[in-house]
C-alpha cells in the first residue's frame, strides 16, 4: 500500500513540474525553475516580472514576519543576495557591487530598510562607516572621547597581568614571498595590581637578524622615555655617554636638533660625572663648530641662580676661563672671576692663574690697546682711576733724569733771576702754574724730575752760599786779628 502512494505522489510531483519546471535527466543537463529552457546555468529561476521582490526564499518560516534565518535571491538589474537573522542584521552581497554587512531596521522581512555598518569592495579594500574606501581598512566613525575605547579597540585574552595588552604590528615581505614584523605599537598594563587599570604605551622597532626591542614608551603619568622603560620627568633620554666627538659623523649624545635644509645640528650629551653638554656644530663633519647663542632676542642667563638680573648672572662659584683643563692636565693659563662671600671679608676677585687655579699669574688689561677706567666710563689714559690710589709703592718709567744740574755746562740761574721770574709767573721756572695742573693733572714722573732738579740747584745755592759763608768767616776772623 505504501509503494502505491510513494508512486502516485511521485507521478504527481513529476506532472506538475513537468508544467512549470524543467529537471535534468541525464548528467551535465541544467535545472529550470518557472522555466522550459535553462541555457544560462546549471540552475535557472524565472519569476516572469521585471523586478520580483525576491527569485529564491529560503527560510524557517513561512511569510509573514521573519523571526529566522532566511537567505534571499532578489532579481532587477543586478541582483543580490540578503542574509538576514531576526530580522535585525545581515550581509548583502551585490553580483556586480562589494559584500556589504549591515542591519535591518524594519521589523518586517523584505523591506528597503537595510542600514550598511561595513563593506568590502571589489578591490578588497574595507569600509567602516564609509562607503568608498580611500585605503586597504578606513574607518569613519564619530568623534570619541579619550575615556572610551574609541574607534578601534584592540585587547587581549590573557588574564589581568603586568606588562599585557594589544599590539598593532607593521611589517612586509623581507625575501621573496616570505613575510615578517619589524615595529610595533601596543597599548601594556603598567602594573600587576588587579582593578587597576593604568597602562603605557610602548613603541618597538627590530634590528636586522634580531629581535624586536622597546625604543621608547608613554607612562600613565605622561612621562615619555627614550631608551628607558621608567622615565621619571616628562622627556627622559638614555643613550651613549661620553664628551662630543670631534671627527667623523658618529656622535656620542643622546638628542639632536637640526634645522630644516641644514646640516647644522645642536647636540645634546653627558657623561656621567664629568658632566654634562650642549655642542652646536655640522653633522656631517663633527670638527665644524658654529656658534651657540643664548637668548639671542633678548633676556638674562642665570648659573646657579633662578632671578638672573643682569645678561648673565653666576651664582655661588667663580667662572674660570682656561686655555686647557687644569682637572686633567694641571697645565695652562687661566683667567678667574668669582666672589668671596666670608663673614667680615666680601670682596669680588679677579686673578689670573698658570699652571694650576692657585698659582698666580700674568693679567694683562688691553696689551693690544686702550685705556682702562676704574670709577670712570670716559677713560683718557692707559690706565684713568676716579678716585685715591693707596699703594706701597709706585714705579714710573721716564726718558733721562735731572743730574745734567752737576755737570760742568749747566748754567744755573742766579737768584736774583730766580726772584725775578718767581715775581712775574707767580710760581718756579720750569714748575707748571696752578691752572695748568687744575686743567691737566700733574705728570708724576716729569714731576719728580723737576723737584729733583730744584733739589740739586738748591743744593748748588746751598754749596755756593757755603763757600761765601767760609770766606765771610775768613775776612772776618782776619779783621779780628788784624786788631
């Protein structure tokens, strides 16, 4: 009896289809569906109009709202396919057009509601938010804030743990078709503490045949270290220590600054206790130096002090300007300036130094040239003081000297030509009058040479008036015994 209704069912099957359909019967043949004639595939569906709502249906329920999966056939002029699930979401695939992804916002299964959220076109670029993709992966989403996970969001599966997190990784075929990493940029948990969310951002770049290394990294706290994983102010450099080299082109600083279409360089450097450098000078050849100026524009410079009041201000030490480094060699000279600030003994200094910082040496003010002030801006000699000079003693180069008074040709004026100039000048020949030293100052080496002068014509007078005195005493005591 079974046999009998399977056959009926089949014969019927077979009449209807046979009206509407074509079905292969033999291999290689093609299936139609509301057609007699598949030429254009192995399965051919004609619905009979222009633009049906959907050629092929496939779903868990039958019309009405769809609240399963479905896949769709539609016709028109290109066709595609829909994917839906509840209605809600789904992808598009246009025979002619990208895979799209997307939702459906119409509750009712076949509607024109369907919102794209992402694409991928013919030339395998992926769009997020965008319609036409400028490059592989572009994402165009609204604005975010920084406390949220913002347009992209990378993470891992590992539990909570210091040192975890996602990593973007750049790379590309290094040989042949054979492809590797060498930088990277990962977002890290900065500590093991749970519930604790503080992370670092690390940047790692890879040497060739080596692995890949941390080069720099932003801390919680905003700190950015280079060449350091702990970066305690908010630029910290770790790098090769030593002084400024002198040749080549390999520096030994950790910072450089250049200037654009330029080879000159300001290097930044330290070593260690020796100290620490600012060198400006040619990248390109390191025994070129060019200037370094500070505040070129205008402003004070302070050493050791925070209230610089004057262009440059050194506090608390003395300056030394050397010609080689006395640590070092002990050899050289150099010139000091500084300040003693000893209780009941302040004074400033200026002391020049050979072979060592205390071991005096030669200042020379002006050896090519030029007058010296001291309380004075408008010197008018080598060396014009405003002011009393207190010394031990005074040493005046001069051209001869006054002894010619006691040589043999020396004609010394009579007194009574003495008094006769003294009563018209008012003063001693060859002295200079009171106006002229008010106007000039006195010459204290012509000075001394003139009073030496009226010394030793004195001392002729003298002599002479002796010599009358003696034979005054002669005629006198020759009177007496004429008696």
């Amino acid at each position: 009896m079974k046999k009998i209704l399977c056959f009926a069912a089949l014969v019927g099957f077979i009449n209807h289809a046979t009206a509407q359909n074509t079905f292969p019967t033999a291999a290689g043949t093609n299936v139609g569906i509301g057609t007699g004639t598949p030429t254009t595939g192995r399965l051919v569906v004609n619905t009979g109009v222009a633009t049906p709502a959907s050629a092929v249906d496939i779903r868990n329920s039958a019309g009405g709202a769809d609240n399963n999966a479905a896949i769709t056939w539609s016709g028109g002029a290109y066709g595609f396919i829909d994917f839906n699930i509840n209605s809600a979401q789904g992808i598009r695939y246009s025979a002619l057009g990208p895979l799209v992804f997307g939702s459906n916002t119409n509750a009712a299964y076949g509607s024109s509601t369907f919102a794209e959220a992402m694409r991928i076109t013919a030339a395998g670029k992926v769009g997020i938010g965008v319609n036409a993709p400028a490059a592989q992966l572009h994402i165009n989403s609204m604005n975010t804030t920084t406390n949220t996970r913002g347009n992209v969001f990378i993470g891992t599966t590992d539990a909570a743990a210091i040192d975890m997190g996602g990593q973007l990784s750049f790379g590309g075929f290094y040989t042949g078709t054979t492809q590797t990493y060498w930088a990277g940029i990962a977002g890290r948990k900065e500590n093991a503490t749970d519930a604790d969310y503080a992370g670092y951002l690390q940047f790692s770049t890879r040497k060739n045949a080596g692995s890949s290394l941390e080069r720099m990294r932003v801390t919680s706290d905003g700190n950015l270290g280079i060449g350091t994983t702990t970066p305690g102010l908010r630029t910290h450099i770790n790098g090769i220590t030593g002084f400024p080299a002198t040749t080549g082109t390999a520096q030994t600083g950790v910072l450089r600054l250049q200037g654009l279409s330029s080879n000159s360089v300001l290097d930044f450097g330290v070593n260690g206790v020796s100290g620490s450098y600012l060198q400006a000078g040619n990248q390109t050849a390191l025994n070129a130096t060019y200037p370094l100026l500070l505040n070129p524009n205008g402003g004070n410079v302070g050493i050791g002090t925070t209230a610089p009041f004057k262009k440059l201000h050194i506090l608390g030490g003395t300056m030394a300007l050397t010609t080689s480094d006395f640590v070092s060699s002990g050899t050289g000279s150099s010139l000091l300036m500084g300040q003693n600030s000893t209780t009941g003994n302040v004074y400033s200094l200026v002391q020049a130094a050979i072979d060592g910082p205390n071991t005096g040496g030669i200042l020379a003010l002006n050896p090519n040239g030029g007058n010296v002030g001291i309380g004075t801006a408008a010197p008018d000699a080598r060396l014009a003081v405003n002011g009393t000079i207190h010394t031990k003693e005074v040493r005046v180069d001069l051209t001869g000297w006054s002894d010619y008074v006691f040589n043999k040709e020396y004609v010394l004026p009579t007194l009574t030509e003495v008094k006769d100039y003294i009563d018209k000048n008012h003063h001693l020949p060859d002295m200079p009058s009171e106006k002229e030293v008010v106007a000039n100052g006195l010459n204290l080496g012509e000075m001394n040479k003139i009073l030496t002068k009226k010394v030793e014509e004195l001392t002729l007078y003298l002599i002479e008036l002796s010599s009358q005195l003696k034979e005054q005493q002669k005629e006198i005591q020759r009177l007496k015994n004429k008696d």
